[in-house]
C-alpha cells in the first residue's frame, strides 16, 4: 500500500531505505549458494504459482499484456536473453508438475530471477534442485522447430540472498542468481542500473505469464508477453520499499527483468503480484548484484550455513 508523501509511513520508508544502504556500503555481503543436480531438455508438466500481495490482483483492470513477436527472441532480437525456466524443489513429490518462471541474462552463463524461485517459502517447496532454461522458447512445440531456434541450458549453481533464505516474508530481498553450465551462444545479456529512489518513466515487464495459456496445447505459460506503462514510483512510499507499477502480472513472471523502455535497462526484478505489483530493489537500496556476480567468480573461504554452503561477497 503507498501512502502520501510527508507521512510517518513514509518517514519509515525512508529510514529503512538508509539503513539498507548503510548495510550495504558497510558490511560483506553474505552470499549462500549451493550446486544444483543435473537434468535434461525434456519439457516436464508445469503450472504456476502466483505470487501476489495480500488482498489484492496481479491483473489490473483491463488487460493489456502484448504477446511479443517471435523475431524479438529469435537470436539477434532485443528478448533473446529472456529465459523461460522450469522449476523442481526439494520437497515436491515425484511426479509433481514443475513451476514455471522466468529470468533474464546478465552474462551468457548467468541469469537473474526471483529469489522463491531459489527457495520456496509459499508453498513449503524449500531449496531448488533442477532448473531446465531455455531462450526462445514459444511453447512445448518450439522445442522441436529448427526454426523457433530454442536453446537449452540447465541450472548448475543458484544464489540468493541471506535475507530471504533466513526470514519467510523478507520480500525486499527476494532475488536470486544462477549459473549455468555452459554459456548461451551469441546473446546479448541486460544490462541493469540501480533501482532510483524515485522517478517518473515509462517502464515494462517481459516473461512468461502462467494465466496466459496456449490455444491449442493448454500449456501455461507458453509463450512470452510484454507490457510497458507510465510510472511513478517512490521507494519510500512503498510498505516493503520495493518498486511498485501497475504493469499486469502473473505467475511464471516471476523473476522477469523491469526494464525502462527507453534503453532496456533493468531496474528491478518483478517478484509480487498486486495492486501495485512490486519488484525487489537493484543497488544500494536492496540487493547489491555485482556482489552477488562476484560470489560466483570466487574462490575464497566457505562459510557454513545451516544445511548450505556460502561465499561471502566482496
């Protein structure tokens, strides 16, 4: 919920905004990581779970999400370091369906998604174990297309945040990092810039929404959709000092890149559903990410957590 400027909610924002940057300028930045097991392009049975703030909708009045043309994720197109991932937990049963998200590349071997895509709280799924990746996916169909030009890479290490693996409901903090095990050919990543405290522009989010399903296969989350609006936004207004837009979501977005649509930089990672809709802070004022790019580079001393192994950032 926002509230008007000047108030003591408000006044709040901004003291824990400072507190976070202080944090963050002061101290090692702990990374927990761990390795993720091996698994195949087979496309598994999948569904959605929507992540939403309370009382509230993830499709805000009319919808007005545009399905993206495939030459913008056929290679050379401003999408392609889009990923469509399927999900597989610790605690789901054998034969359970797999949870879509989605995730952008920030390095051809390294992509940036939702941090409950690396643990689940919601649904007591707890720490990932599988990830199947994939760039120019539309669909199950695609897969076979030497046309469509899908590529499959599959998730080797994942990290997230000390803040989200160790406290239930510390959105803020929700975001996560995974390396694959090999780089995607001929990419061009994103490029990211801290979240601004607050500002005025047109910004957009890119993924693959569970709701959305194709025609003929009834498969959630099938093909890839785009949506950009004006915003104004003030990390302080927000109760979770996250950024806050009314761009229509669902599950299977999480994770998606919000990019200013003048540049297609990113600015944030789309992780909640609502009224607003809400994505976890870039930069000094959330998740420092060239820490976390760095942990996986690292070769220095592990840290044991209870049941992971960290490295601490730099």
């Amino acid at each position: 919920m926002s509230a008007p400027h000047g108030t003591i909610a408000e006044k709040v924002g901004i003291v824990g905004l400072r507190n976070t940057a202080t944090k963050n300028k002061l101290t090692d930045t702990i990374v927990p990581l761990w390795e993720l097991d091996a698994t195949n392009d087979n496309i598994p049975a999948a569904e959605s779970f929507n992540s939403v703030n309370p009382n509230a909708e993830s499709v805000i009045g009319g919808d007005e999400r545009v399905r993206v043309p495939k030459e913008h994720f056929a290679p050379g197109g401003k999408y392609r370091s889009i990923v469509k991932i399927f999900l597989r937990y610790e605690n789901q049963k054998p034969g359970a369906r797999w949870p879509i998200a989605t995730g952008w590349l920030i390095r051809p071997d390294l992509l940036v998604t939702a941090g409950h895509c690396a643990f689940d709280w919601g649904h007591n799924m707890g720490r990932l174990i599988q990830a199947k990746c994939y760039i120019g996916y539309d669909g199950q169909n695609s897969i076979n297309d030497r046309n469509a030009q899908v590529e499959f890479r599959q998730g080797k290490r994942i990290a997230t945040t000390l803040e989200w693996l160790t406290a239930k409901g510390n959105r803020a903090f929700d975001a996560a990092f995974m390396l694959l095990d090999s780089p995607f050919p001929n990419v061009t990543p994103f490029k990211f810039a801290d979240t601004p405290l607050s500002g005025s522009m047109s910004l957009g989010v890119v993924g693959y929404p569970g709701d959305l399903k194709d025609p003929a296969s009834q498969e959630p989350g099938a093909h890839m959709y785009e949506m950009f609006l004006p915003t104004n936004f003030n990390l302080a207004d927000s109760q979770w000092r996250m950024l806050e837009y009314e761009m229509d979501t669902f599950g299977g977005n999480s994770g998606s890149p919000v990019l200013r649509e003048n540049d297609l930089v990113s600015i944030g990672v789309h992780v909640y559903g609502g009224t607003p809709n809400s994505a976890s802070v870039i930069g000094l004022y959330g998740n420092p990410f060239l820490d976390y790019v760095a942990a996986f580079d690292l070769h220095g001393q592990k840290i044991r957590l209870p049941g992971h192994t960290s490295t601490p950032g730099v």
